[in-house]
C-alpha cells in the first residue's frame, strides 16, 4: 500500500470569505458572479477597504485540487499537495493548516514572496464574486515537483488551472506527469474552468491523453469535447480519456469508471453558496475508489458531501465528514432536483 492516496498538484491559495449585502456588493461596482485575476496591490486594496470598514474576513487554506485533498483527508483518506506560498501571515497560516489537516505539502514556503489569496464576496443569493491574486503561487515550476511523494501516491491529481501559467505551470504539470508515469501512479486531471481547454487547449489535450481519469462539469466537458450539452459531451470524452465524472449540478453526475458507467441523482437542497462544489465532488469521489467503493456508490457518497458544501458558506465542510459519508450511504431520498 502507498503513502498516500492522492497528492494533488495546484495553486496553493488563502481564500479569504466575506459575506456582503446586496447594498455593499452593488458599490464595489463588481459583475456578479465573475472570478477575475488582479495584482497584489489591487487586492491589497481591497483587503484595506473591509479592514477598514471592520468587516470580519474569514480565512481558509485551499486552493481547487488543494480543496478536494482537504476533502479526501476529512474522509479519512490520506492526503499529499504540491504547491508553493510565500513567508507571509498567509503562508504560514497555509502551512499551519495542512500540518493540522496531516496533509505532506513537503516545504512549500518561498522566501521574500507574497502568498496567492482568493477574495470570495458571497451575495445573499448564494453566488460568489472572486477577486484572485496568484502571486507566488503561480511560480510553481518543474523544479518543486517533488517525485518521491508522487511516487508514494495512489493517483496524481492536477488542476486545471495550472495550464494558464505556460511559462512554468505547464512544465510542472509535464514533470509530475512523467513522475506518474514512471511509478505506476494513476493521473487524474480536472479542468478546473471552461476558460482552461478553450484557451490552453493543446497542453490541456496533451496532459489528457496521459491520464486516467477526468473530472469536468457540464460547460467545461462541452468545452473539451465541442458538444452542444451534457449527454453529448459525455459520450464523446469516451473517446479522450478511459474513465470521466462530468457534474451537472442538480441533474447529478454522469460516470464512467473501471468500466461501468451510471447517472447518480444529486440531492435536493437550498445552496447557500456554492464554492467548492466540484472540489469537494472530486475529493470525496476520489476518497470512494481507493477506499473499496463502487463507482456509483462513491459518486452517491460524492454528492452528498457535495450538497452538503453549499449549503454553507465556504469550501470547507464545517461538519464531520465521516459521518456525513455514513449518512449520504444510507440515504436513498435522492433525486434530480438539488445541489
């Protein structure tokens, strides 16, 4: 048996939560919804102005593929990360949290740099606004690539948004890819947004056609495939990859895995924010297949854990995940309508 069940390789990011009224979000003058890169003293400004105005800022280590180890780990699963952060309070608060998490991130702290950070505005209406600075997580290279705890895991996973760094984030998805390959380790690969396989799409289809297993939602297994909807889409990646999860939100999630494939039902619920969604989706259902679970069964286990996520505020499930898994198992009130 390996060390590790994942290690996953992504932008090691602080998100930083706020909740806003509809009021305070309209004078911002930001479009709803949108998730948009600025620089460090952008978001140091923004940073300002709700320190200033007192607003409390609530702060979780993550990142995409970082959320779904944090995911993994809470099930129980055991739990490796590759990414970089900088010697800043944010840096230290990352590393602080994933040695409390029993996470090996290894030493991802680089001197005299800036932590990314993840500003999330969450609206009354559940949605999310983000204001992203990669900062020093975009610096992952080849060279952070550490091949021994690749190696000791299960499955690579990799995030998609690491193709939009072509300078040095798509040298270290290659460098990982080749660890994989060389020990026998699975390679799964998300593609983290619709923007990844549109705008990265020769790197992304490379990296593609060398892994094992790809999670996507509805838009981006469209983007990927050039389909016109989800039924399409999903048959088609039949033919790019061996095994795929896409998530359609309430309609559930289609699967495809070990050679058997199923629709598995989400679960009805009232989302309160809906960051995390996929990230946890993809943790849990990675929790699932190297834990003895059938592929529907994790999928199930995956969905619940999932609806249970954006009924609250964050990417951190706040209650015990074991005994959320237990229960999602036992629950058969499943059905089309939900998170």
């Amino acid at each position: 048996m390996r060390d590790y069940d994942v290690c996953g390789l992504g932008n090691a990011i602080v998100d930083i939560f706020l909740e806003l009224e509809d009021a305070d979000f309209a004078s911002l003058d930001f479009e709803r919804g949108t998730m948009r890169l600025v620089d460090a003293d952008e978001q140091k400004k923004l940073l300002q102005r709700f320190s200033e105005a007192h607003q409390e800022l609530r702060l979780v280590s993550g990142g995409s593929v970082a959320n779904s180890v944090i995911g993994l780990s809470q099930l129980g699963g055991r739990g490796a990360f590759i990414g970089c952060v900088g010697d800043d309070r944010y840096g230290l608060h990352y590393s602080e949290e994933f040695s409390d998490l029993k996470i090996n991130i290894g030493n991802p702290v680089i001197v005299g740099e800036t932590t990314g950070t993840c500003v999330a505005l969450i609206t009354p209406d559940a949605e999310r606004t983000m204001r992203t600075c990669l900062a020093v997580s975009s610096h992952l290279a080849a060279r952070h690539v550490d091949h021994q705890r690749i190696a000791k895991s299960t499955w690579l996973f990799i995030e998609g948004y690491v193709f939009a760094n072509p300078e040095t984030g798509q040298h270290a998805i290659k460098e990982a890819i080749q660890a994989a390959k060389a020990s026998g380790t699975k390679i799964a690969l998300t593609c983290s947004d619709a923007f990844i396989p549109e705008v990265f799409g020769d790197a992304f289809r490379e990296a593609l056609v060398q892994s094992d297993l790809l999670f996507c939602n509805a838009p981006e297994a469209m983007a990927v495939t050039k389909t016109a909807n989800t039924t399409e889409a999903f048959e088609a990646l039949k033919t790019l990859v061996p095994n795929c999860v896409v998530t359609d939100g309430p309609h559930g999630a289609f699967v495809r895995y070990a050679g058997e494939e199923s629709h598995v039902p989400a679960f009805a619920c009232h989302p309160k924010d809906l960051t995390g969604a996929g990230d946890m989706f993809a943790g849990a259902f990675l929790y699932g297949i190297t834990h003895g679970y059938s592929p529907a069964i994790a999928a199930r286990g995956a969905n619940f854990m999932c609806m249970n996520v954006i009924t609250q505020v964050g990417a951190r499930l706040q209650q015990d995940a074991k005994s959320l898994w237990a229960e999602g198992l036992e629950d058969r009130r499943a059905d089309d309508v939900g998170g």
